[in-house]
C-alpha cells in the first residue's frame, strides 16, 4: 500500500510539473510546420513581420514609416553578405535594392507602444549541460535582439524562465529542435522559420541534434 501510495503520488507531482511548464499537448493541436504556421507572417501589438523578396533596383516604400529589425536571408540590400545577422532600420529609410541579385528577409516592424515599464528579462545566458554562446546583435529603447548558437547536445534544463511579452524566435540555419514550450517532441526548421514564445510561458531550448543550432531572439521592450 505504501509503495502504491509513492507511485501514485509521484505521478500526479510529474503531470503538475508538465502542466505547470506549458501547455498540455492534446490530440487537436495543430502539427503544421513552423513554414506553414506562419505562412502568411506574425503580428502583435508590438511587432509585425513580413517577410519580403526585393528584385534589383526595386524598393519596397511599405515599411519606410516603420523602425524595423532587418534580417537577411540572401546578400543585404547591397549586394554583399550582411555584417551581422539583424541589422536596425529607422523610420524613414528607404529599402532599395541596390545589388545585381534578389534579396530575400524577414522584415520585423517594431511598433510604437505607450506602454512602459514591463521590460524584458535578461539574455538567454542558461545554465547548460553543454555550451550555449548569446551575443547582443542590438540593443535600443525599443527592442532587444540576441544571437544564440547550442552545440549539438546542448540542454538548457534546469533554465526554465519566461519573459513578460511575447518573444519572436527566427531561426539561422535548418535542423531538429526540442519544443520550446510545453510541447513534445521534435520540430523541423529552416533558415528563416520563426516561432512564437507566449508572453508568461515557461520554456527553455534545446539542440538535439548533430549540428549546431542557430537563431534570433527578439525581445520588445
């Protein structure tokens, strides 16, 4: 009876714990790939993105009244390979194509918010059975962007946190990732996929993998 009892109760403090953690898979959730998820872009009340195909000598004048995070997935709008991989556009800035080839990114608008105060939790740097390198790519009164590479093997756990607003991931290059929030097993991205971190959803990352894993973590402020 008392083995019995042990067995019971442990079980019933793992399922809390997954509860607690994320959302409860259920046999209706969608499996749609993050490509197909977010097909059509992602908006909130603090940042809309777009993703946007620039042919040589064209200009795409619907985002020059907006401040934006820039991600390239081809050469920059000159023609070379971007200096980093977010880059910061203000208001006012024409987005012109000034290279001999298509360019192919992620626009990120950031909107403008009277809301103050809520902030935004610190970088990514977890505790980690393996190494995870975080670099601050930009860092203004707007928005926060990191850059966050897993080796292969890399388990963020026991790093389990939240942020107070929704978190925008875009990933750098294609593999398996573990489910960041509350969902079994594995998903497969490629360069420029995104997800979505729900405001308040407890996470973490992990990198499965063969191949070390790469992507963008944008934090509005």
């Amino acid at each position: 009876m008392t083995a019995r009892l042990a067995t019971t109760t442990l079980a019933l403090a793992l399922l809390l714990a997954f509860t607690v953690l994320g959302r409860t898979p259920t046999a209706q959730e969608p499996s749609a790939s993050l490509s197909s998820r977010y097909a059509s872009g992602w908006e909130n009340d603090r940042l809309r993105v777009r993703t946007i195909s620039v042919s040589p000598g064209a200009q795409v004048p619907a985002y020059a009244n907006s401040d934006a995070v820039l991600v390239f997935l081809t050469a920059d709008l000159a023609g070379r390979m971007p200096a980093a991989e977010a880059t910061w556009q203000p208001a006012g800035g024409a987005l012109e194509n000034r290279g001999h080839g298509r360019v192919d990114a992620l626009v990120i608008e950031v909107k403008k918010s009277d809301l103050r105060g809520s902030g935004t939790t610190p970088p990514e740097a977890l505790p980690a059975t393996g190494v995870v390198d975080v670099r601050v790519l930009i860092d203004n009164p707007q928005v926060l962007v990191t850059k966050q590479r897993y080796l292969p093997g890399t388990y963020a756990f026991p790093g389990w946190h939240f942020h107070p607003q929704d978190t925008l991931i875009v990933y750098l290059n294609g593999g398996h990732v573990g489910q960041p929030y509350g969902r079994w097993g594995l998903q497969r991205v490629r360069r420029g996929d995104i997800d979505v971190v729900p405001a308040n959803a407890f996470h973490s990352f992990a990198n499965p993998g063969i191949d070390p894993l790469e992507f963008l973590a944008v934090f509005p402020k």
